[in-house]
C-alpha cells in the first residue's frame, strides 16, 4: 500500500512539473523565436495541449493525472479519495510545478529562480480564471460520470487549448501552475502579487465546475424522471 501510494506522489510531481516545464519553456522559446505575441502563444498553447494530452495518457492510469489542487479539492469533497492522500497530492503538485518552472529557466540558460514582474489583475481576467476552472471540471466530472475517462487525454488538453484563446486570463485553471509560473520572468510569468486572487477565483471556478456537473451528471439514483411526451412514453396514438 506504502508502494502504491509513493508510486502516485511521483507521478503527480513529475506529471506537473513536466506540465509546468512545457508552459514556460515554450513561452521562452516563442519568444526567442517571434516577437508577434499572438504566435508566441499559439506556439506556448500547442505545446501545453501536446504534454499534457501525452502527461494524462502516460501517468493517469498511476495517480489520475490531477495535477491540479482544485481537482484534488473536489475528488475529497465528492470522496473520491481521502482526505490524508490528497493533502500529499497538493504538495507534490505544488513542488513538481515550482521544479518545472525551474527547469525550464535552466534549459534556457536563465537564472533557476527569477520574480515575475508580468502583472495579471482586474476583474476580467478573474472572471476568465472562473470560467477555465469551470470549464476544466465539467469536462473531467462528465467523463468520469459517463464513464469515458479514456477520452481524458484528448478532451481535457482540447479545453485547455481552447481556453488559451477565448479566456482573458489565458487559461491558468490551476492553482499549482499559477504558482509555479510566478518563478519566472518569461512570457507565461505571473506577478507573485497577482497569485492569490488567482487562485481564489481558480477554487471558485472549481465550485462552480463541480456543481454544474452535479446538475448535468448526477449519480445513479439520484436523477429525477423526465416529463417526456405520451407519443414517447407510448407510442403513436391510433
């Protein structure tokens, strides 16, 4: 049991520290090859979809590829896992993504730690946090309800890409990247200052995802009848 719940620890440190190391490093590496920032982030969200499609098919069946403290949150809320284990999931989510951010400057001959000074603040980019974070937790609940989570490493890094482009806050969603990427002074950098009401509207966007589920999904049993037509009910009438 020991074993098995080591082997999941490391495969959620090494799953977000390697989701971290692709985000800014690709940021590093647009931005040494373009000064057009809209193909800077076309390069970075290409490759966030790439790792992290690859990252869920390869440590999933292991840990469940969280690699998300508020997907953690919200798997002990609906007790999916326990409490214990899931306070060591959002350490190690939390150091992989720290250690990743790192990689990625030293990769970059960069300094191993450096201050974002890239300000992310106003209340239009919290509400695109809400809406990502959602977005992310109604996708991972309707798999797991419907239980196609095989589609998980197509789908999720899909939302995720989409949401690169259509949120104002281009898709943070996490509350372990959002601090992860406040360790570089990069394109994908985040102000430390800018951090915490990040992820408070991460958590709120995760609440938001999980209820929406819970209205869309709801566990067996616990869905009311439709009020279909008679003709459905029935059959045609003569």
């Amino acid at each position: 049991m020991l074993h098995t719940r080591l082997r999941r620890l490391v495969a959620e440190f090494l799953g977000t520290a390697m989701l971290v190391a692709t985000v800014v490093g690709s940021g590093i590496m647009g931005a040494q090859l373009t000064d057009n920032l809209a193909l800077v982030l076309l390069i970075n969200a290409l490759a966030t979809v790439a790792a992290l499609g690859v990252l869920i098919w390869v440590l999933g069946p292991i840990s469940g590829a969280h690699f998300n403290p508020v997907v953690t949150a919200v798997a002990v809320i609906r007790r999916e896992m326990p409490v214990v284990e899931s306070g060591g999931y959002i350490v190690v989510q939390i150091l992989g993504a720290m250690a990743g951010a790192i990689l990625a400057n030293l990769m970059f001959s960069l300094p191993a730690v450096t201050r974002s000074t890239h300000e992310r603040t106003g209340g239009a980019l919290w509400l695109g946090e809400i809406v990502a974070t959602a977005g992310l937790l109604l996708v991972i609940g309707a798999l797991t309800r419907t239980g196609r989570g095989h589609l998980g490493p197509v789908l999720v890094p899909a939302w995720i890409g989409a949401a690169y482009f259509f949120t104002s806050s281009t898709s943070f969603a996490n509350p372990a990247v959002t601090i992860g990427r406040s360790l570089t002074d990069t394109f994908s950098g985040i102000a430390p200052a800018s951090v915490p009401m990040f992820i408070v509207f991460q958590f709120i966007g995760a609440a938001v995802g999980a209820l929406l589920t819970e209205a869309l999904y709801p566990r067996p049993g616990q869905a009311e009848p439709l009020d279909l037509p008679d003709a459905i009910h029935h059959g045609p009438r003569e």
